[in-house]
C-alpha cells in the first residue's frame, strides 16, 4: 500500500489486488468537507492486458462525526451490479438510480460527488433529525 503525497484534505492510497480473472486496481480518497463531514470514494479500476486501467466500480459515500460517532448518512455506489443510493436515515435498503447507469462511468462518479458535495448540509440536517426521533 502506498500513501501518495497531496493536499492536506485530499489522501490517495493505492491498493493492487493481484487476484481474479483480471488484474485491478484500488483507489481510496476522502475528500474533507469540515471538520465532522467528509466525503470517501472506493474506485476500482479494471486493467486488462495491454490497455488502459478503466473505472469499473465505485463506492461514494457522505459521512458525518454526529453525537459522538461517524455515521454514514448517503452512498452512491454500483459493487452489486447495479447503480443504485442509499439513504440511511431512511433505510439501508438501495434505491436503484436505473437512468443514470446510462451515463459513462466516469460522468456517473462526477455526477455522485457532485451531489454530495451540494447537498451535504441538508443530508446531515436529515440525519439529525431522524436520530432526534428516535
């Protein structure tokens, strides 16, 4: 594993798997939005002999530091075979988002973070309050 040097908000580490039908690689970064939320995106690329490591599966996921704990509060993710969110002060259920799996892969993982990124206060607000229900 090997931590590759980046701004203070931004940590790299790469993971090479060297197992499977195919070689693939592993990237994890979180993305520091204060100091009690953050964004964590899992990216692994397939590398098939003689070509270009391209984006295969990926992970995005909001979390935030609420009463004391991390908790996950939104992930965008496809490592089940299918796009799909979920919205854990709802449920741990997915929601498949069918209409946008038309997009390429690397569109779909800007247009995930892009959303957490806007959205976070008010995902973090939705989290709070479901917690103050219960």
């Amino acid at each position: 594993m090997a931590i590759h040097p980046r701004p203070a908000n931004l940590r790299y580490v790469d993971i090479i798997c060297p197992f499977g039908h195919e070689m693939s690689k592993r990237k994890a970064y979180k993305i520091f939005l204060s100091l009690e939320d953050r964004i964590d995106a899992d990216l692994e690329f397939d590398k098939a002999p003689g070509r270009r490591p391209r984006l295969a599966r990926f992970a995005i996921t909001y979390s935030a530091r609420i009463e004391g704990r991390r908790r996950e509060v939104v992930r965008y993710d496809n490592f089940h075979g299918y796009l799909h969110r979920q919205k854990f002060w709802r449920t741990r259920e997915p929601v498949p988002l069918s209409a946008l799996e038309r997009l390429p892969t690397p569109d779909l993982l800007d247009a995930c973070r892009q959303d957490l990124a806007r959205h976070w206060p008010r995902y973090r607000s939705l989290m709070e309050s479901m917690l103050k229900e219960e």
